[in-house]
C-alpha cells in the first residue's frame, strides 16, 4: 500500500508562487495538502494561512494539473479586470478631454459674438457722432461769402476727426471746395456737387450760399449710402462718381 502511494506522488514543490500568482490556487493547494496529510477538512484555513511561507507536503500527481489550472484561471480573471478597468480609465479621460473642448469652443464662440456685438455698436457710434456733427450746422453763422479756408475749418468742425481728410479729398475732385461750383453739363451744384443741387435744400433754404448747410447734406449723404464719409471716398476711387 504504502509502494502504491509512493507511486502516485511528485516531487515536493512550494506554494508560495501559486499564493503570489493567485489566492485561489492557495487556498486549492492547502485543501489538497490537508487531504494528503490525512488532516481533516475543518483544518484547511489554518493550512491556507500558512500556505503561502511553507513548503508543503507532495501533491498526488492528478491534482497537480487542477492546482495549476486554478491558478491560470485566476491570472486570467485578474488580467481581464485589469483591462476592462484601463479600457474604463481611457474612456474618462477621452471623455473628459471632449468636454473640456467642448466648453472652449463654446467659450471662443462666445467671445467671438461678444467681440462682433461690440465693434458693431462702435460703428454705431461713430455713424451718430457724424450724424450730431452734422446737425451742428445752424450753429454757423451765415455770411455773405466764404473762402476756401473758412469752407475746411467749418468742414472740420462739423465732421469727426478720422472723416474730415476723406470728405476732403471728395470735395477735392468735386469742387475744389467752391462752395458756388456749378456744373453746366449735369447741374451738380456745391461742394459735394449735389445732383440736382435743389437736394440740398432738406438741410436748409440756404444750400445755395451756405458751405455749412451743404456740408451738412453731403455728410448725411455719405453716412446714408456709404456708411461713412471714408467709405464713399473708397467707392470714388474705384468709379470716379459717388
């Protein structure tokens, strides 16, 4: 009996790389050699315990293959925890990533219209500066004759600073700032050469005689259908006209 027993056991092996690799294969390894130690079942936690420090006693070679099977079970089952909790870490963070983009984009787009809504309102601005200017006209008083200096520094005073040298080199080419410019072919009259120059007279009756009141005129003209008085010297230069 005792050759038979012999016959069936392998060469001595230690737990403790079975306890490292896996719980599992320990705890199966103790149960076996409480078996094979003739221990009773109730002694296999002590077993366990000590399993994993201790050379223990030999494994019947049958078991040998369960013991080693549990224990690449159990790797495998660590392994597989391990990815799906990489794989879940990767998709916070992607997710994290595409939120964070998210909210910077709607940041910038955001800034963009605040950004629009301003310059906007600056255009705004200007455009009621030069219309105020403009109905600052009357304050001139009316006199018999005026020289081309009188004519630019009344023009200065009632357009805004960054408007004046465009409106200028409008009045330039128009009428070189004879405010009795007459053209006999059209009948364009004035500074502007207002066609016809009877226009003129929704700033004031005295368009004709009056550089203030025809200054007035052109510069409500070139706000109306230029935008300013930069933006129709812009179109003059592509179309000699405006």
């Amino acid at each position: 009996m005792r050759t038979m027993l012999e016959g069936k056991r392998v060469s001595r092996i230690s737990v403790r790389g079975f306890a490292v690799a896996s719980a599992t294969a320990v705890t199966t390894v103790g149960a076996v050699v409480g078996v094979a130690s003739g221990q009773e079942q109730g002694s296999v936690a002590h077993t366990e315990a000590a399993a994993a420090d201790a050379t223990i006693a030999d494994v019947p070679a049958g078991l040998q293959a369960q013991v080693q099977t549990a224990s690449l079970t159990q790797q495998a089952d660590e392994a597989s925890t391990q990815a799906d909790a990489a794989a879940l870490k990767s998709a916070q963070e992607s997710a994290r990533k595409a939120a964070a983009q998210d909210a910077q984009d709607k940041k910038d787009a955001a800034d963009k219209k605040a950004k629009a809504e301003k310059d906007a309102k600056e255009r705004e601005k200007e455009k009621e500066a030069s219309r105020s200017a403009a109905r600052d006209a009357s304050t001139f008083t009316a006199k018999a004759s005026y020289s081309i200096a009188e004519t630019q520094a009344i023009a200065r005073q009632m357009l805004p600073a960054d408007q004046f040298q465009c409106f200028s080199n409008i009045v330039d080419h128009e009428s070189g700032w004879n405010y009795r410019a007459t053209n006999a072919s059209s009948g364009a009259y004035g500074l502007v050469q207002a066609l016809p120059g009877t226009k003129m007279a929704s700033a004031g009756s005295d368009w004709r005689t009056n550089p203030a009141t025809q200054i007035k005129w052109g510069l409500n003209y070139m706000n109306s259908r230029y935008n300013s008085p930069c933006g129709a010297w812009g179109f003059w230069q592509n179309n000699h006209w405006y």
